[in-house]
C-alpha cells in the first residue's frame, strides 16, 4: 500500500518528496550555498528549489542527478533515513537479476 499523501496547503504531497526536499535543504545548507546559486548551477529558477525543498514538486531523476553533481555528493543521500520514517523497504539484491526476472517472466 504506498504511503498516504499529506496537504500542505492546497497542495498534496507525497511523504518522500517531502523527505528528499528536506535532505536537499540541509545539504544545500552544509555546503553553504544559496537556493540562487545553486538554481544558476543547475540551470534553473530559484523558486524551483523552493519549490523542491518545501516538497511541492517532486524532483525528477535526472535533475537530482544534477544537483547532487553540484553538490558533489552520492544521489543516495537524499533518501538517507526515508525507511525509518516512512516504512519505505530498500532492496540489496542483484538489480540485473532482477530486469531480467520482469523480461522473461522467470523466477530462476
């Protein structure tokens, strides 16, 4: 069952947005840099990354590619903590093990 949404204002966001906003606030805030520069470092407005950190936009994968690129750190980061919080379970199998399970439909 995925995990129930919570109303920020008018808008409904998603637990792990939220979260991951949250992780891109404090790493942003560590490497002490302004929502500004790192908007210009990614090629973006400012109010996006208000946005994202607030969690009112989720962010794409290949945009948190670029911001943990300019923030030199491991896109794992962001979601540091997010199983605690939230139940979330994380996987530590073979990732092609698995693509190939789903293509062929095999268990083996």
């Amino acid at each position: 069952m995925p995990p129930h949404r919570e109303i920020l204002g008018e808008i409904m966001t998603h637990p792990v947005d939220v979260h991951v906003g949250r992780r891109l606030r404090a790493i942003r805030n560590d490497c002490r840099m302004t929502q500004s520069e790192l908007a210009a470092e990614v090629g973006i407005k400012f109010q996006q990354i208000q946005k994202y950190e607030s969690g009112a936009n989720r962010i794409s994968a290949s945009r948190l590619w670029d911001i943990s690129s300019v923030l030199d750190v491991d896109i794992a980061v962001f979601f540091h903590g997010l199983e605690k919080q939230h139940g979330v379970q994380t996987y530590s199998g073979n990732v092609t093990q698995i693509s190939y399970e789903k293509s062929t439909g095999s268990n083996a």
